[in-house]
C-alpha cells in the first residue's frame, strides 16, 4: 500500500505532476529545451519576487549549499547554525578547505539577528548562511530580521536555505537582498527529489569572478554563464524529466492555484497541526519562530514514536520520527507541498484514533 | 511531433520505462528505499563484472567524474584526452586545484598504451583517467591494452569514464583492475538523465581516506560510507523517480534481454552505421578503434547537416551534428541503448530518401 507521506521530503506528489516525470526525452540541446528551462526560471522568478537569474542544478539542495560556500567565499564565511541543517553548511564549507566559523543556537531556538550583527561587525566575514526552515527542529528564522542586519555589510554574500519553505512560505528575494536563495524539487514545490534551484545575484556573480577554484559541477559562475551563452541550455545533461514536471507545477502553482493561496494554505495547515500538537503534547520549537511547513511535536505523552509510525503505516500515512539526538523524543508533522487542510485533518485524526486521544 | 533519438545522449527511453519515473514517492530513509538501492547495486554489480561497491549520485557523470579526481588524486593525475570528454577531466582537475597533466591525441585517433606506460613510467602521477568511448570523435579506446598497462603501477588509481559505453559494450571492471569505473544514466541504460553511477574499489576507497578536502556532495567517500551504515541509503535525497526506472531496466536488461544479447545488438547496430557510412560518406574516426555506441560520420559530400536535421525532424527522428569544431563538418549518429537494429535501418532509409542516396 502506498503510504501518504508528511515527512519534510520526499512529499507526496500529485499524480498530474507525476506523470509528467513519464515524457518522452528531448535533445539538452535543442531549441525546445531552451524554451523549456527558460520559462522555468522566468516563472521562478515570479514565485523567489526576484529579478536574478535563476540557476537548476541536477542535484539535492547540498550541492548547490556547496556550489555557494564555494563560489561566494573569499575570506571567511559566517555560519548560522539551529540545528542539522545549519550544521551541514559548516561541514560543506570545511569538507572544501573554505574557511568559516559556526554560530550555534539551542536547539529549537531561532537566529538572533543582534547575534548575526555582532558577528558581521567584525569585518571577518564576507559570505553568511542561515538555514529559513530548520526541519530538524521545526524552527523557522526570522530572515526579514536578519536581512535587515544582512544589509548594513554590503560586502558579504547572503546565502539562504529555503529548501523547506520556498513556493510554501513568502520568500521575497531582492526585498530581503538574498544573493543565493536555495531550494529544491522535492519539499514545498512538490516535485520528485533530484533537482535543486537557486536564485544568482549580480554581487554573487561578481564575488564567484574573484574565486579561482570553484569546482565543475556546482560551480554557480560556470552555470550562470552557459545559460547565458546558450540561451538557458546548461553545461550537463540535466534531469529533463524533473523540468517538465517543474514546468507544469509552476504553471499550476502560479496560474491556478496562485502564490497568496498556496502561502495562506501553509499558514492554515500549520496552525491546525500546532493547535492540535498544543491540546495533545506541546510544540517543541520557540513559539514566536514556528515553522509553516513543518511541525515538531515534543513527545510529552512518552509515546512510542516508532509503533505510531507503525501503525499509521497501516492505515497508508507516514510521519517522521525526531532528527538525530531528539529522535522519540520528539515527532515530526511536515505540512507542505500540494498537502491540503484536508489531508492534514485526515492525518490527525488517525493518530488520534490509535494513540486513543480524545 | 515526438523525434526519435539518435543523439549520444539522452537517448530514446521505452515507454514502460518512461512510467517508473511516474511511481508515487516513498521515504528515502524507509525500509524501502534501502532494499530498492542495494538490489540496483546488486544488479549494477552484474552489469560491471565487479564485487566493487556501487554509488549512486544524483548528478550528470561529470559530478562523479569530479568527485572521482577529487578524492583520489595525492600527488597528480595523468589525463588521457581523445576530444571533448577528454578534455572534461582535465579542467575538472583545474577548477579544483588538482595537480594535473592532459596528454592529447589527434581527433579520430585512440589512446597510445605505449604513451600511458612512458607517462606513468616517470613515477609522477598516482591517479589516471581515460575516456572509453569519445563521443566527440566516435573512438572506443583500447581499455583492455590500457589496463594491461596500468596493472603494472599498483598505486596508481584507475578512472575510467565509461559514460557512453557501459551497458552497451562489456566492461570487466574487475579483470582491467578499474577502481572507478562511471557511467550514467541516459546513455546505453537507456534512461533519463538525472542519475549517475560508479564502482568504487577497496583500493579507491584507502586513496580517498587520505585526501583531506574531497567537497560534500560529490565526496565519493562519504557516499560509500552513507550507504555502509545505512543500509544503502544516500546522505541526501536522491532522486526516487530515477532509481524505480533504474531498477525496472536492470530487471529487463539482466533477466530478459540478457548482456551479452545487448552487447552484440550493439555491435551490429554499429557495423550497419559502419557500412553505410563507408558506402555513402566516410567513418571519421581511426578503423581500428571505432566506437561501437556511436558513429561519427565525415561529411565527405558536403551536405547541411542542419538542413539534414531539419528534414530528419519532419519525419520524427534528430541525429547529431558534430561536436565543437567538427560540427557541419561531420555528423553523428548514436545507436545506444534500447534502440534495436530496425530503428537504425529506418533512420538510415529516412537519411537516404532525404539525400536521395541509391
């Protein structure tokens, strides 16, 4: 039995978007697949509100955080941790020999932007990371904050994971001064896993110019640049099928469903995953920095976290144990993607019929 | 109108295949997604005559490609360049600093073994790389002679790109003593783009442990690793839709068309292409060292090849024009995959109505 999936990716994909993973293969070189990943990244424009150029890498949303890291950095990197994912940017930039510092936040704590300020402040810096949406912790950061104090240092590179929350969570882009804002296929674009996106600022270009050793394949700079060159063909054969479904998604999600309502959708889907996490257990991140695409749900009842996957297994649902150290500790609830109220209500009500809560 | 691919890459993909890309989404860290990974590296096992471990990476083979220099190369690589895919390693090893020396052929001509044994005899390289197949030019390098070579330098890390060959022509990773043998998946697999493959040996893998900055995403160690521990799950999403296509076609490939059907399928689509080209135009590349997934066709009468696309086009078929600098002055025509002996004959008929060739 297929099981629904509310794990923070892969999410469940709509069987429209699915079958167009099942078109014929065209030529990577050919007029139509220009015309194909140019509508792509003008339509990402519409949904990042930015006027950059977009960049596609056949990749996870780690080879383009690396692509970043590499690219933006020429003298230290600022490294803004709550959790797994923040971690990952600190192991990307030293598994590549870039130099970089950690900034640590409890876990289920947000950034503080005084803390992001007092760091800046030093001069070190010239490239920073924070992570939007921590799904390892539910937490998501206060980024109009910080790219508020981002702002004040013109000379650093501001790259943004937003792989958990673009296309669920308002993510305006040149508003915000994002450099490298960094998505993929497989979270609230409910899409297959297999693609990443990411959003190139002029400074960002002009920063990677100054980089020698950037790498091949996630070298941003060389794709920016053969997509320019070759009306929006990319150096590598890239996942096409990922990109047809992409194409007809960002129609469906831009033209049909419009962003406001497919943001308004996230709020409410996470508002009922909260009240319910409120009247049954307790909601584990920071309140004032709660997640719209994830919740984490601090297991206060004791439960076992691994029998109620089990079973809710059985009635075609999965949920996501804790991340790492807060696995039975707590539970994860993904709400995103093409996941509707409904879907959600539906969910609840099965662990509240086998956990017997009232 | 849909056109039949007869381009090196991507390549026509059957529609039973194409459907698996459109299955519904499971966890990656499910039960699951570990038993479809290990019996695609199973059957990959098969398909490359090794007991080595199998990566996957969900990237084009130049990602492996790069990941493969990066994490095996201490002192410096020897880079063996037949054209453009030769080349490829080459500025691979540059943009990541890797030391590096290319050692080029004449376009049409093989590797020289004799050249591979002076290079390394100097004792400065400790990594090589080879191109089996040179789309560019229709070459098939001498891997077997190569190897014979390379077996007599046992620090030596043997890279083979095998990316428009494997699965089509028999490569005996284990007999030539490969330790990263890379293919990927819109070649002789016959699959879409998305998803790239190599062996990895023991001696591969000692190399790597003492390369201290081998980058994330393309760290072929860490994925060894990763799957190790886990069971055969990747350290990132992978991309799901390519590997339910994958497995499906190593179903087919192993159980009921058979390899060594496949391989000698190939061989005469090749001697088809062969003979029409010596009949109407002229084989590009050295006779003896003819590639047998594509042939590259001199444009002995001087025809458009755009023109020839274009009409080709009308009729529901592309083949390629030449690479870089051959482009108008040859063409290509790839016969990989799951394309049959009758799809060539009918291409070649189309190509000769349109030339009215008799």
């Amino acid at each position: 039995m297929h099981k629904k999936l509310f794990i923070p990716g892969p999410v469940e994909v709509s069987q429209d978007v699915l079958e167009k993973m099942a078109m014929p293969m065209i030529g990577h070189r050919s007029k139509e697949a220009s015309e194909l990943q140019r509508r792509i990244s003008d339509n990402l424009r519409k949904l990042f509100y930015t006027k950059n150029e977009i960049l596609l890498s056949t990749s996870s949303g780690t080879g383009l955080m690396e692509g970043a890291v590499r690219c933006g950095t020429l003298k230290r990197a600022a490294i803004f941790s709550v959790g797994a994912f923040g971690d990952r940017w600190y192991s990307i930039a030293e598994s590549n020999n870039v130099p970089a510092d950690k900034f640590e936040f409890p876990m289920g704590e947000a950034v503080d932007p005084k803390v992001v300020d007092d760091v800046l402040k030093t001069g070190k810096y010239d490239l920073i990371t924070v992570t939007h949406n921590e799904t390892s912790t539910g937490v998501m950061n206060p980024i109009e904050e910080i790219a508020q104090v981002v702002k004040k240092y013109p000379d650093v590179i501001f790259c943004v994971d937003t792989v958990s929350s673009a296309a669920g969570v308002k993510i305006e882009v040149d508003k915000l001064g994002i450099d490298i804002c960094i998505t993929s296929s497989q979270k609230c674009l409910a899409l297959p896993p297999g693609l990443s996106i990411c959003t190139f600022s002029e400074k960002a270009r002009e920063r990677a110019e100054k980089v020698k050793f950037r790498g091949t394949y996630l070298d941003l700079l060389a794709l920016y640049k053969y997509i320019k060159k070759k009306d929006y063909q990319y150096p590598t054969t890239p996942s096409l099928s990922h990109m047809f479904a992409l194409d007809y998604q960002l129609d469906k999600i831009l033209n049909q469903e419009g962003l406001e309502n497919r943001f308004k959708k996230h709020i409410e889907m996470a508002e009922i995953v909260r009240n319910w996490a409120d009247k049954y257990f307790e909601v584990f991140a920071d309140r004032n920095h709660l997640s719209n695409t994830l919740t984490t749900v601090k297991n206060t009842r004791g439960i076992s976290v691994a029998d109620l996957n089990k079973e809710l297994g059985k009635r075609g649902f999965t949920i996501s144990n804790g991340y790492g150290s807060l696995k039975e500790k707590t539970f994860r609830i993904a709400h995103m993607g093409d996941c509707t109220v409904n879907d959600v209500k539906e969910l609840l009500q099965n662990i509240n019929e086998i956990l017997n809560l009232k």
